[in-house]
C-alpha cells in the first residue's frame, strides 16, 4: 500500500510538473512507428524543433509497427484520444482518404496558419501520391522510399556477369539469374522483398501499364483491377518458372527475402532504397542498379514512393493546428530535409533538399543514393504511375500474396494466379466501399 | 453432514464477491456484449459511418469459403496438435517412470518448455526450420527432405503442429505422469508373473487405467489448439502459405486488425465464443465426473 501510495504521488507530481510545462508552451503529439537509426532521427528533429522556438512542443512517441501504429491511431479516435499528427505508411493511405471526418488536409492546416504551401517546390511523384484527385494535398510525406536493384559483385564476378553493369531489364536479370545458378556462383539466382509492391505496383507504374480503372484508385475509390494484363501474366510466369528449379528463390510477403542476399544465397535482389542501411552494414561487396523494367512494354516511366506520410488528426484546437503547421514548416527546411535524407536513406521530400546533396559530395562517396530519386524523378507522372490508392489495399495484397504462394508452389499457373487475384481482390474491393 | 456456514451479515458476502464480480464484469462482460453488438454493424475502420445490418456480417462469414477454409485447418491443426503432443508426452511419462536414479532431474527439465510464452516458442522453431538459416532445416536438406514451409502447405502445417505440440507436452507429461503413479504396482507385478510382457501389460492395464487422464487432456488441448496457439502461428507463418496456417482464432486477428473489417471480425470472434461455451460445457459435464484427482 505504502508503495502504491508513493508511485501515486509520483504521478501527481509528474502531472503537476506537465502541466506547468503545457502552459508554457503548446504540446503536438506525434505518433510514428521508426525504430533504430531512423528513430534517433525522429527525436533528433523533433528537439531540434523545440529548441529552435517556445510556443510549441512536438512530442514523438513510438506506437509499434506501421499497421500496429495505424490501429492505435484508430482506436485513439474513436475514443477522442486522437494524436495531433500520426505517421501512416503508404498502404493505409487509402484507409486515411476514405475517412474524411476523421482528418485534416495538410494544404489546408498549413493556410489556416497563414503559410503558402507551394507544390513545385516538392518532388511531383511524391506529392501527387499523398494528394486529393482535385490538386489538394492531404497528408505530409515524412519518409519515402522506392524499389532499387541491389546485386552481389562477387557472385557476378564467379559467374563471368559484368560486375559494372547491372542488368537493366527483367529479362536481363532473368539471363543473369540463370548464369548465376548454372555456374554455381550462388545457390539461387535472383529474389525479391514485397512481390506486391515491387512486382505490380511498381511494375505498373515503371512500366506505364494499369494497375486498376479509376487511375489506379487515385480518381475515385470504385476500382476494378487490370493486374491479370498479358504483361503481368508473362513477368509472372518466367518469375515461376525460374521458382522451379530454385533460380527465383521465395523469401515471404514483406522483406525477409533480404536475409538471402545478405547471407550471399541470392546474387540478385530487389528491395526498398530503405533498405540499404543492413546492407551497407553488412560489409558486402554490393552494387546497385535501377528497378528493372520490362523490355515489351513502355517503360522505364517512373517509380512511385513507399514509406510513409504524415496525417493531421481533425478536431483540434487551432492553435495545436498552428504548431502543427509551424513544425511541418521546419520539416521542410533544406538543411532539416538534406539531414533526413543523408542519415536514413529515405528520400528528400523537396527539390531544394535534393539540390543540395547533389551540390556537397555525398552522392559520390555514397553511390546508388540518387537511383531511387531519379527513378521517381525521371518522367512527369501518368494516369498509371503516380501510385496504388485502395481503400483496403492491406487486404488486396494479402489477396495476391495468397495466389502468388500458391503459383510458386506449382499450385496454380501465373495466368490462374492474377486472375484469381483480380476476381477476389475486386469482390473485397466493393465490399470495402460499400460501407 | 457438513456443518453450515452461516454469514449473520447479509450485506458482506456480496461486498466480499464484488471485487471479483466488477473485474468479471468489466473484462468479461462488457467486452463480450460490445463483441456482440459490432458484429451485427457495418461500419469504417474510424466508426465514421455505421449501419445495423441484424446478422448480415454472421451470413457473409458463414458463407464465406475462406472461412470454411479456416474451420478446416483449426480441426486439422488441433487434432494433430492434441494427437503428437499427448502421443510424445505419453511416451516420455512412461520411460520417466521407468528411470530410478535422478528421476527429478529429468522430470524438472521435461517441464520446462511449459514456461515458454507461446510466440517465443515460435520465433524458437522458426530460426531452427528457417529454409535458409535455420540448423534443423541445413540437415533436413541434406537428409535429401526438400524443406520449404515459405511455399509447400503440408511443410508449413508440420512445423506449426511441432511448435504447438512441443509447447505442450510438459502439461502433458504431468498429468500422465500422476496419472501413472495412482496405477497401483500390484497389478502390474501380477500380470508380469503371469508371463505378461511389458507392451502387453501397457495396453491392457496401464492405458485403460490412464483413461480419464488422457480424456481430461484430449479436451484441454483441443481447446489449447483452439486458442492457445495464436503468437506460434502468427510468429512462424502469419498464416500462410497461401491460407494453409490461417486458423479461425488468426483470422479474427487478420481481418479486424490488417484488414480493417470490424463487423466481420467481430462476428467470428461471437462465433468463437459460442465454440468456447460449447467445449467448457462438454468439459463438465462429461470429464469432470470421469476424471478422478486421486
């Protein structure tokens, strides 16, 4: 009793001494789901940003994993507990848009307190994913990433492949993957992180192909999916045709794949741009490439980002909208924006920052840094490329990983595989927005 | 007759049960009823917009081939899991009454595993049969076993079985253990001078006398299979591959928490709670009466 009386006046006192603090200045809570290096980051800019000013105080706090950080932001709003801002990874995008009531665009968090924001000034495929289908920008890109080639030069080298010239098209790194496997170089050719996002989201973006009607769910949430095309269908079947004999080795649905390139098993993969940090620490001699595309269709366009965004909950006082807007404002400052870029790999958010890296030194002792950004940079986006919205999207990928596990394991063939996909993944679609 | 206790107090029994009763309530309870009601609602993941649907949410999970798909794999999951981890622990309870020295020893280490919390039991099995890292599944290959729970179904199912299985065998192991003690020595020291042979005198004295042991166990894990087993699964497969490993306890986590379908979800989990009531009712009114704790 005597113990439980002391911790709560602990309590008190901490309450106390909160609230003291709270008069002095504005508290924004900033939910996120960073771990490791990239959570040094978060505190770093965020007490930067309290000390740069006294009127407001930006407090992170780690909730979990992306969906875990999604699921107590849901749960916190439909008990009126909801954080000012939260970061919501690429795929609960859609889940953010659908409710409306529940947030407040960026655009017009950022006027409300007087402050232009001023688009061109962004990189366009970044902003034009996280933007209403009129123009208005909805949520805040924090973190990007997107899909690069990593491949192992010992192994290319054993292999008699060109170790300065990474294979540029899919076919190229299917040859490549072969000669790895038949000459013993490695014990499995090529292997990819998130066959989702990198083999048809990417894919149809790179490539400049539908995803799904309605611009692949950026005009409208009625989406029908286009992803049983015939060049899906023959990007799949080659990669499962290579499954058979181990040339193409499954590592499961989000990143594990990277442990097999990691452990040299696989000398080729195909990952996030964030994930170069393990690799970089794992000492191996690696290079990178861009994303390949395939050479039957239009490609290469451009690649569209991953990683996550910032939300502004709605509901709150004006001026916890105020702070909310003056921190987004110091987030987008070239030298807060060149530091993000620089220590987590992700990519700048404005061209400014991007500018300024490209002006120091750093792309050239850090080559294959700017592959993700002039991958995405590359060409004005099309009705195709500017990214995946569904308002369950989760779910759709659950859907297609599902068939995809069956296709590899010789169950089913890539043409029965997406068709099973699109057929499933459209029921779940209609369900989802018939809400 | 046993004298009866008489409270002079009429207010105090109920003072006494109330801590118990508020903590019931507002766990069990309340959770349950709200349960109850999202599963007749269609609504957002925000609770934006809602709409009573009456059953609507039960009709469409019933009908539902994934779910079926999931029934399936729960009977197949537990049966096996009962099956092995009873099977194994049955054996080791055997050869252990059978040791004489440092019998303590042994049944203290065989004990163990029972405190391992469920997930870490996965993450245990999953470095070991890992197709790539894993020292298990290195052997397992070179044993000429083409090793693949990421994609081959049966593969996948194997090692969550194991996992599950593994966990609970020192349970197991426990009870036969007790139950192998009350089985008087008379009985089987006269069989052996009838000429009986120890395999002999298992089946026709031992196991029959083990009975109501193992019909007490075969209850507590189905329903430890049932919903027990959920940070091995979501900790080695995540359900997968394909829906192979997605029990019905792990769909209720997937389509409320991943997948965001909070009707559906909620009326799988009143389905589930409907499966409980249905096995805790079984379990006393038939295995409480069989089962002796001597």
């Amino acid at each position: 009793m005597k113990i439980l009386g002391i911790a709560a006046g602990f309590a008190t006192a901490l309450t106390l001494c909160s609230s003291v603090s709270a008069l002095a200045a504005t508290q924004i809570s900033w939910w996120h789901a960073m771990t490791g290096a990239n959570a040094e980051v978060v505190e770093k800019i965020a007490g930067d940003f309290n000390a740069s000013q006294s009127d407001y105080e930006v407090v992170p706090v780690f909730k979990g994993t992306y969906p875990e950080t999604l699921n107590a932001g849901i749960a916190a709003f439909r008990a009126g507990q909801a954080p000012d801002i939260i970061q919501v990874f690429d795929v609960g995008t859609g889940v953010m848009m659908a409710a409306e009531g529940a947030i407040r665009p960026v655009a017009e968090v950022l006027e409300g307190a007087g402050l232009k924001f001023d688009k061109s000034q962004y990189l366009p495929g970044i902003v034009a994913y996280y933007s209403k289908p009129d123009g208005t920008m909805l949520s805040f890109p924090y973190n990007s990433s997107s899909p690069i080639l990593y491949y192992n030069k010992d192994v290319f080298e054993k292999a008699g492949l060109d170790v300065n010239n990474p294979p540029r098209t899919w076919g190229e790194v299917f040859e490549a993957a072969k000669k790895i496997k038949t000459s013993g170089a490695a014990a499995c050719g090529y292997t990819s992180t998130w066959l989702t996002w990198i083999h048809l989201e990417n894919f149809a973006a790179w490539n400049n192909i539908s995803y799904g009607t309605n611009e692949n769910g950026l005009a409208g949430g009625d989406v029908e999916l286009k992803i049983n095309a015939p060049l899906y269908v023959d990007h799949f079947q080659a990669i499962a045709d290579l499954a058979k004999d181990g040339t193409f080795k499954y590592g499961g649905r989000t990143s594990e794949a990277k442990q097999l390139f990691l452990a040299g098993e696989c000398g080729i993969l195909t990952e996030s741009s964030g994930g170069l940090g393990d690799i970089v620490k794992s000492g191996m001699n690696y290079g990178i490439g861009q994303l390949p595309y395939d050479e039957n269709g239009v490609g290469p366009q451009n690649t569209t980002p991953g990683g996550a965004s910032l939300w502004v909950m709605a509901g709150k006082s004006d001026e916890q909208y105020k702070g909310v807007a003056a921190f987004f404002n110091y987030l987008s400052q070239t030298d807060v924006q060149q530091f993000l870029h620089e220590q987590s790999g992700y990519l700048p958010v404005t061209l400014a920052a991007y500018e300024a890296t490209k002006g120091s030194d750093f792309y050239e002792k850090n080559p294959g840094r700017e592959t993700p950004i002039l991958q995405m940079m590359g060409k004005a986006p099309t009705e195709n490329s500017k990214g995946v919205r569904l308002a369950n999207l989760p779910q759709v990928r659950d859907i297609q990983n599902e068939e995809f596990e069956k296709m590899l394991a010789g169950q089913q063939t890539a043409q029965q595989a997406l068709d099973a996909a699109v057929q499933r993944g459209n029921a779940a679609i209609k369900d989802a927005i018939g809400n | 007759m046993t004298p009866r206790v008489v409270f002079p107090n009429r207010i105090l029994p109920y003072l006494l049960l109330a801590p118990q009763l508020a903590i019931t309530l507002v766990f069990f309870y309340l959770p349950a009823v709200q349960a109850l009601y999202q599963s007749m609602l269609r609504e957002d993941p925000f609770g934006l917009r809602s709409r009573f649907v009456w059953f609507a949410n039960f009709r469409k999970v019933l009908a539902d081939p994934a779910y079926l798909n999931a029934l399936h794999v729960t009977v197949v999951f537990s049966v096996a899991t009962a099956v092995v981890a009873m099977g194994v622990a049955l054996l080791l309870a055997v050869m252990a009454d059978k040791v004489v020295r440092s019998r303590g020893l042994y049944r203290t280490l065989l004990i163990w595993p029972y405190a391992v919390a469920p997930a870490i039991a996965g993450m245990l099995f999953l470095f070991m049969f890992n197709p790539s890292i894993g020292t298990l599944a290195v052997l397992l290959r070179k044993a000429g076993i083409a090793w693949d729970p990421l994609l081959n179904s049966t593969d996948a199912m194997v090692l969550v079985v194991t996992a599950a299985a593994w966990k609970q065998i020192s349970y197991n192991f426990l009870f036969f253990v007790a139950g192998l003690q009350a089985i008087p020595k008379s009985l089987i020291e006269a069989a052996a001078i009838d000429g009986a042979r120890e395999v002999k005198r298992f089946w026709t004295i031992v196991f029959p006398l083990l009975a109501p042991t193992t019909f007490f166990l075969l209850v507590i894990n189905t329903t430890y299979a049932f919903f027990d087993t959920f940070g091995i699964i979501h900790a080695v497969t995540g359900g997968g591959p394909g829906k192979a490993t997605e029990t019905l306890v792990y769909k209720v986590y997937n389509d409320g928490f991943v997948n965001l379908i909070l009707g559906e979800s909620a009326a799988q989990s009143v389905i589930l709670m409907i499966i409980v009531i249905a096995l805790t009712a079984i379990q006393f009114r038939y295995v409480e009466r069989k089962v002796h704790y001597g």
